[in-house]
C-alpha cells in the first residue's frame, strides 16, 4: 500500500532519523547508555513511532528499519568521539528480529566501524504480543548471550502475562511507566515491583526504571532497589549532537 511504499523510500534515502534517550545509573548518576528511538518525519507531520513500527512489521521492512536505526545510531554516536564517554546503546528489537538465527550476523554487520560491538550493545524486546514458543525465545537469547550481548525486556507491567519470561536468561528489564507512575502514590505497587526486584537480583538481572518524569522520586526508586532510570526528568530522547550539551548539564 501507499504508506509502506513511502516508508521503504524513507529508508532507502536514509529519512530515518534517530534520537537518543539517555539511562543514567541510579547509585552514583553516572550514564549507562543511550537508547535508540527512531524518528520518521514526512513533510506535513511527524509519524507516531509505534504507528511506523507496527506498519514496517505488516509491510516486512521490520529489519529493513532496524538495521536504518542501528547502523545511523552506531554512527552518530562514534563522531561524537573523542572526549564522549564510552557509553552503551540500547536498541528496540520487535520479538520476530530477535528470533532471527542470522540476527547476530546482520546486526554485526550494521555496526560494523562504529565501535559498538556486542559488548556495549543492549537489545530490548519491545514485542507485546504473546511469547508462544518459549524454547524459540530461549534459543535466541542463548544465541545473542553467546555472542556477548545484553538482552532487556522491555515495557515490562504487572499483570501482562510476561513475568513468567523473567526465568529465561534476559540481562535485565524495563520497568513500564504505567508502573512507575504509580509507586509514590500506591504501596500494593511498590510491595509488588519490591517482589520482582527480588527475583530479578537473585538472578543477576538488572532493572531500570522508565518513564521518570521527576527527580523527586530518585531516592524512592533507590531505596525500591532498581538500579537505574531513564524518563524525562533524566532528559528527553535527543538528537546526538545536543548529548555532549546534556552531559555537561547532567554531571
Ligand atoms: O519516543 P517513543 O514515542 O519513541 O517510542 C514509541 C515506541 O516506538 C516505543 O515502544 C519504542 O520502543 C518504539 N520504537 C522506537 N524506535 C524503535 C525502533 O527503532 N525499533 C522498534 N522496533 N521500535 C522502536
Ligand atoms: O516502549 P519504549 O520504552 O521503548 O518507549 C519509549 C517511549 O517512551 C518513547 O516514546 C519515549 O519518548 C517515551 N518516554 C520516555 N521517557 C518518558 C517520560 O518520562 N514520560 C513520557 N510520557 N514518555 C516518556
Ligand atoms: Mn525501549
Ligand atoms: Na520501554
């Protein structure tokens, strides 16, 4: 249709854009990495970033658009450099990109020169949809672990079914905003995001707040056990030149 034949020409003339949403360390401030979110402006209006996503997933152009968002984060990211910390970058994988047996060898390929190998890459599964082959999942992420890399997943809420996925070996998870909205104000939510806390630590996981939108409930989210915190009290998703700017800021 017309709008997946304007999305691939957006791709192929590199309209893509990428802003990054930084994740700073709730123990001692410091920066953990930038989160990848891609951008697609049209002459008239912007277009919403689930509304492309789920149109490159119908339109099969999902990789296409992946590996737009990687390659141009990669590189935005490494002219930065020198004098711009090592930080990670995180990237949002819809759950059929992960379960991809060649995704180790085509995300490689896209980040290829930019200095984000594996090692400093975080691939958060952004999918809502249900998981309906576990063994797939946990195939895929010993894969992806194998290979060095940290897998998050992403928008996790209570009550949605995913918990259970915790027990396969993701690196960590993303607190969904909803949750995170509720904690100052709800004691069954801080009593239940306590108890995930929990099982996340004992298995080495990490978990990282979003959507905070104040600095007030910086010691909250600290004393809750999360370990670090991204929303827009931390700062907004940002093109990479303005990053050295709120660095400065940030310190
Ligand atoms: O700023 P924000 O509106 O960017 O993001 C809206 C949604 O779009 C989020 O759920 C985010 O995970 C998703 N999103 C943003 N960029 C990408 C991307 O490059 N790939 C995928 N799959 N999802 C993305
Ligand atoms: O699903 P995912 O978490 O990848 O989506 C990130 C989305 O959340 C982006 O659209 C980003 O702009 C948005 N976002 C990030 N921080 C905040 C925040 O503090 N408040 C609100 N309302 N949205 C946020
Ligand atoms: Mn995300
Ligand atoms: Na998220």
């Amino acid at each position: 249709d017309a709008a997946a034949a304007a999305l691939e020409a957006s791709l192929a003339r590199g309209e893509i854009a990428v802003r990054f949403q930084p994740v700073v360390s709730l123990r001692d401030r410091r920066p953990i990495l930038v989160e990848a979110l891609a951008r697609w402006h049209l002459p008239d209006a912007p277009v919403r970033p689930d509304a492309f996503v789920a149109l490159a997933e119908r339109a099969g152009l999902a990789r296409k658009l992946s590996i737009a968002v990687a390659s141009r984060a990669g590189a935005e990211l490494a002219r930065l450099a020198p004098g711009f910390p090592a930080l990670g970058l995180s990237l949002n994988l819809p759950l059929a990109l992960l379960l991809q047996p060649d995704l180790v060898a085509w995300l490689g390929r896209a980040m290829a020169g930019t200095g984000f190998g594996p090692g400093r890459l975080f691939l958060e599964l952004t999918e809502t949809t249900e998981v309906r082959d576990r063994r797939l999942l946990l195939r895929a992420l010993q894969r992806l672990n194998a290979a060095g890399y940290r897998v998050l997943l992403d928008d996790l809420a209570l009550g949605d079914g995913r918990e259970g996925l915790l027990a396969l070996p993701f690196a960590g998870f993303k607190l969904d905003r909803s949750l995170v909205e509720r904690l100052p104000r709800e004691a069954a939510v801080r009593h239940a995001v306590r108890r995930l806390i929990g099982l996340a630590r004992r298995r080495g996981q990490m978990v990282i707040a979003e959507g905070v939108g104040e600095l007030g409930h910086w010691s909250l989210l600290r004393g809750l056990g999360l370990d670090s915190a991204q929303g827009f009290g931390i700062g907004r998703p940002l093109p990479a030149s303005a990053l050295p700017t709120w660095l400065a800021g940030w310190r």
